[in-house]
C-alpha cells in the first residue's frame, strides 16, 4: 500500500487564483462573523422587485425584534439609497461603516459617489475586487440577519457573491410573468449548482394566484413562501425613498407573513 507521503506527492497543486478565492472566502468569513444569517435577494431578471423585496423584507425582520442590515450587492447600478430617501455620501474610509436607517444598518456603493446618475463602468475582475474588498472591510458588528439586494444576470456580480460570502441561503422573487418564472427558475440552478441553499421563492407583482410562484417552486423543489400584490403605491412611495412598509400596514402584515416563514418567530 503506498504511504500518505507519496500521495501527497502525487497531489495536483491547487491552481494560484482557486487558492486567492479559497483565502479570500476564509478572511470575509471571519470579518462577517457576527452575522447570524446572510440571506440574499435574486433572480436572474430585472424589474422583477429585487430592491423592494431586499428593503422591506429587511423592515418587517427589523419590527419581528431583529438586527438587521442591509447590503446593496448590486455595485455597478446601486438603488438602495433611492428606495431609502438616502442622500449624500461617506467617507470611504476601512473598514467601512453602515449608515443607520431607522434602526436598520445599510451600506450601499452608491453612498461613495458624488452624483446620483453617474455611472459605475466595470469589467468582470474589477466587479470581483470590489465585492471582495467592499463587503470584506465593512464593521457590520452583531446582526441576525444580513440582507442582500443582488443586481441581476447570473455572471460576475452574483456569482461572486455566491463564491465569497458564504451565503446562508437565497429568496428567488419572481411575477406572475412566465419570463420572470423561467429566469428564476435559471437563478435558482446556479444557486444549486454553487452549493448553496434556496430559502424559498416570493411572487411579487402579485395577483394573488402565485401561478408563477408556484411554477418556480415545483421546477426547484423549494418553498413558496408568499405573495406581494401588484400596487401601485408600493412604486410610488419607493420613487419618494419612502419605505413602504413603514408607511402602509397592509405591505407590513404582507412582507412580515414572509419573514415568518424563514425566520420561525
Ligand atoms: N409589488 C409591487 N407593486 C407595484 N410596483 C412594484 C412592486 N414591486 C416593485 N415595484 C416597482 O417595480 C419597479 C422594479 O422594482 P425593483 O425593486 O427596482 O426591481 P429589481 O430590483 O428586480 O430590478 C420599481 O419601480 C418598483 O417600485
Ligand atoms: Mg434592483
């Protein structure tokens, strides 16, 4: 029988950037240690709510008693601050420090640029680096859950996403639109496919009849967790940077049923 030494010999060396991911993922890891929970928001398709999800998802944990924050992953077209009425910018100074929105922490790469419609242009690798050194330098100190708004697309911004922040899980939104079911339904393979975990999938714009949630469901074997009506008034107090659970108790009671679901309270 041949002895571990001459295995280990044997063994291929790991490929350089492998190890740079596999070493970046363990140093985000313990910088993010205080957070219980890191769950992001997705699907391959824009326009489908990713951002209102994200946003009043992170309310309704906020008013069930938890810690919350909320992480805009989309870098290169950041809306958190636009959802959140948030103007202004930060010093980019590490490690980075969340700004406070009515008891919730809230980080956003739109916070470090001067002007509202300027446009963040990068290229893969650069996008890689950003959500690296973005994500790994930020002081969240203790949350119970860590809420991402992913931008959509299943390349470079997710994708690193899913291969650095070891992610506890992720909420696919979908409409009641066959387009949005089949793009969730491709969003959630790559979810699986990364080892990663689907917490459950959410029809918004909803009708009522989750025909599409319930689509998305069956084809990933993972739950439905709800429904959020098509209404109006949820875009336009978004428009205002008003969130709209804060402001209409029906969106609350709809937004905190889903919360319920994953958290158990
Ligand atoms: N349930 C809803 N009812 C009405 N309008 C909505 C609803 N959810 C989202 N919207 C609006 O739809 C648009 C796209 O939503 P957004 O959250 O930006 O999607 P994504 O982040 O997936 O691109 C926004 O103008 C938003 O205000
Ligand atoms: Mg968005």
């Amino acid at each position: 029988m041949a002895d571990d030494s001459s295995h280990t010999a044997t063994q291929p060396a790991m490929h350089p950037s492998f190890l740079r991911v596999l070493n970046q993922k363990k140093e985000i890891k313990e910088k993010l240690s205080g957070i219980k929970h890191k769950i992001g928001i997705y699907s391959a398709k824009g326009g489908v709510g990713k951002t209102t999800v994200a946003v009043n998802l992170a309310f309704a944990l906020k008013s069930l008693g938890y810690k919350v924050g909320l992480l805009d992953a989309d870098v290169d077209t950041p809306n958190l601050n636009l959802f959140l009425g948030i103007r202004g910018t930060v010093e980019a100074n590490y490690p980075l420090k969340p700004i406070d929105k009515d008891g919730v922490k809230v980080l956003s790469t739109a916070m470090f640029v001067d002007e509202e419609t300027k446009p963040i242009i990068w290229r893969g690798p650069m996008i890689g680096k950003m959500i690296g050194e973005f994500f790994g330098n930020t002081e969240w100190g203790e949350l119970d859950y860590l809420i991402l708004d992913l931008s959509p697309g299943t390349s470079d911004a997710p994708l690193s996403i899913m291969q650095l922040l070891d992610m506890d899980g992720f909420i696919l939104v979908t409409t009641p639109q066959r387009i949005a079911a089949v793009n969730a339904i491709r969003s959630g393979r790559m979810i699986k496919r990364m080892g990663i975990s689907i917490i459950g999938v959410l029809e918004n714009m909803s009708d009522g009849s989750a025909k599409g949630g319930k689509e998305v469901a069956e084809a990933l074997e993972c739950e439905l967790l709800g429904t959020i009506n098509e209404n109006r008034e949820i875009g336009e107090l978004s428009d205002e940077g008003v969130v709209p659970v804060l402001a209409n108790s029906s969106f609350m009671d709809q937004f905190v049923s889903i919360a319920r679901r994953f958290s158990g309270s």
